[in-house]
C-alpha cells in the first residue's frame, strides 16, 4: 500500500512508497483504512527533531476512516465503523483516566516504541504510535473513536488533534470567563481553533498576533476582535488593557521566547496558557520575585487538557450547531503524492490545515 515515509530525522521531504504494510494486527487492534488525514505542526516538529520519535517513521496522527478488521476482544467496533484516530488512547485504569484527566494516561504512549509498518527495507515506525499519511495502519482499539454519521472524515480527522488542543485550551484548561480579554499567540490551526474556543466561552477581545498576514486576516473571520504582527503586540496591550495586560494569553508556537512573551503580556493575576509543543532543550525562565508577586497563573494544555473523548463530543456538538467553523479551516487539500506541498504549505504558514486525502 502507499504511505509517505520520512528516512531519517531532519530530513525536510517525505518520499511517498508503495511498498509499505501495516503490521502487528491481532488481539485488542483493529485494522484503519484512512480516509482523511490533517498535517498538524507536530508533524513538522517529529521530523526536524524538535520531538522524539524514531525513524523511519510515518507522519501523521490526525486522522479518520475505516474499520476494515477487528482482532479478538475488541468490543464496540465493527469493519465498517466510521472513526477518527485518537493519537493518546485512554487505557480507563490508570490514576490519570481515574481522575478524568485522560490527556494525561501514558498506556498508548507503551505503543510508541513499536513499529506499524514495514517495507523490504526493514522496520517502519508510525508517528506517535499512529501514523496516518498512509492508506492502512493498525493501531490499538482506544485509538479508534467511532464518530456520529453526519461528521464528514475531514472533519473527523481535525478533531483528532488540533481542534480537540486548541478548544480545549480555552474551554477545559484557562476557562475563559465571558467579557474578558484574550491574546493567541500563533494563528496555525490550533490557534484558530483556540480563538473559536475564547468565542464560544464569551471573550469580549480576542487579540490574534502572527506575523503571517494571512493568518491574520483569517483569525478575524474566526472569532478574533482584532489580528496584529507580533510587534504591534506591546501596542494592542496598551490600547485594550490599559497597560495592564490581558487576562488570558494563549502561547501556540511551543518557543520559550514567545512563552516569554505571552507572559510579559499577560496581566498580573491572569492566565498564560501553554499551548504549543516544543523542544526539550528550550527552558523558560520566570525569576522568583515575578512568579510570586505577580501571580500570573501558567497553565500548561495538552491535548485540550480534559478527557479527550468529552472534548471530542462537545467539537462535535459545537460544529453541529454551528457555533465553531471547522470547514473553513481546511484551506488547502492535497493527495497522498503531494504530500510536500503540504509540508511548504505549512512551512510558510500559507496553510491553516492541509488535509490530504487517501
Ligand atoms: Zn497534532
Ligand atoms: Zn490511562
């Protein structure tokens, strides 16, 4: 079958192959045929190295299709089942899936380390122990989450990950208090859907700052109140806050200087919402004094920071009434073999969401 693999990390381009093959069906596994499939900025990250993951790998955790097979002791999915790919499974037994915090359950995480694929050449690993640029891919049962009839896979495979983090973000970890001011730092298609999110909680101002002007342009259509490059930031701040800062400032790159940034932006007593994923090697530093005296909440989000299936059920709902747009994310579609595109899309931010069909 095809998929689009990446050789080795750092490399830019991936190279689309026909000789690839899911593996590792069996018991508690169900077999996907993707049908749709988002580039989300992690993928771009796990290939330059930024985030951990061997190589050769798939890219792609953001996606849907469907069940074609399902192994012995899967129950509630049947070949045939339309679903999106939860790239971080609830195993339902740990203390964090105990607790409702299921962004947080480690179990799917143990599949990471075990190649999906393999081709003449060896070993192929999937991204996050998924990997979606592929037509099949064999993953665990929880990462198969069926999806209602009317939830077409392009936006199923959304949901699977940067609308579930960035609505999350706003709604389930900062709890954006109706009339309040707000700053998205990072208009990709995360941040878009954070600033949808900061909308339907009631933000009276939704500042978005990106220093691609398209990005800009399309935040306004989303929700934001006003679009600025980042250096027009210290301005905004002045002009809506009084100086004093905003209440909630969502960091969506995953850089420590724009974390910095969010923080000096945020007021004293608000929230700075860490959204983005970064590297490991990139410390951000408050010093002791502010972090006391300014009491500046720092709440880090992953994966829309609740229980990721509750998450799924209210962008579901909150699309099916209309009071979030998903369609118009998806600005550009490509085929699996032009893959690359979609990469230079991302790249120069021209994109929100490719989302390329299989
Ligand atoms: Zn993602
Ligand atoms: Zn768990």
């Amino acid at each position: 079958m095809r998929a689009a693999v990446l050789h080795e990390i750092g490399q830019e381009k991936l190279e689309v192959l026909d000789d690839v093959e899911a593996v590792g069906f069996g018991p508690g596994k169900v077999k996907l045929r993707i049908r749709a499939t988002g580039l989300c900025h992690s993928d771009v990250s796990a290939m330059s190295g930024i985030l951990p993951q061997p190589a050769p790998f798939i890219p792609g955790h953001e996606g849907a299709g469907e069940v074609v097979d399902v192994g012995d002791g899967v129950s509630g999915l049947s070949a045939g089942d339309r679903v999106l790919v939860c790239w971080l499974p609830a195993c339902g037994a740990c203390p964090s899936c105990k607790r409702g915090q299921t962004q947080l359950c480690l179990a799917g995480f143990m599949n990471a380390g075990t190649p999906n694929f393999k081709r003449p050449g060896g070993d192929v690993f999937g991204f996050a122990g998924t990997g979606t640029f592929t037509e099949e891919v064999v993953v665990g049962a929880g990462c198969a989450v069926p999806i209602p009839d009317d939830v077409p896979f392009e936006i199923a495979a959304l949901i699977g990950c940067g609308v579930t983090t960035g609505l999350g973000a706003a709604i389930n970890t900062a709890k954006v208090e109706a009339g309040s001011s707000v700053a998205v730092i990072g208009c990709g298609g995360v941040g878009i859907s954070t600033i949808q999110g900061a909308r339907v909680q009631g933000a009276a101002q939704i500042v978005a700052v990106d220093p691609v002007a398209s990005r800009r342009e399309a935040a306004l259509r989303f929700g934001a109140t006003e679009a600025v490059a980042p250096d027009e930031l210290a301005d905004a701040k002045q002009r809506i806050t009084g100086g004093e800062g905003f209440d909630y400032v969502f960091e969506v790159v995953g850089k420590s200087a724009t974390a910095r940034t969010a923080y000096d932006h945020t007021r004293r007593g608000g929230t700075l919402c860490v959204v983005g994923a970064g590297a490991m090697d990139d410390n951000f530093q408050v010093n002791m004094f502010e972090l006391f005296f300014d009491e500046k909440r720092i709440l880090p989000s992953m994966y829309g920071g609740g229980d990721v299936l509750r998450s799924y059920e209210r962008a579901i709902a909150l699309w099916r009434a209309g009071r979030i747009d998903l369609e118009s994310m998806i600005t550009h579609r490509v085929r699996l073999e032009e893959v690359n595109d979609a990469l230079d899309q991302m790249r120069t931010g021209e994109s929100l969401r490719t989302c390329i069909e299989l």
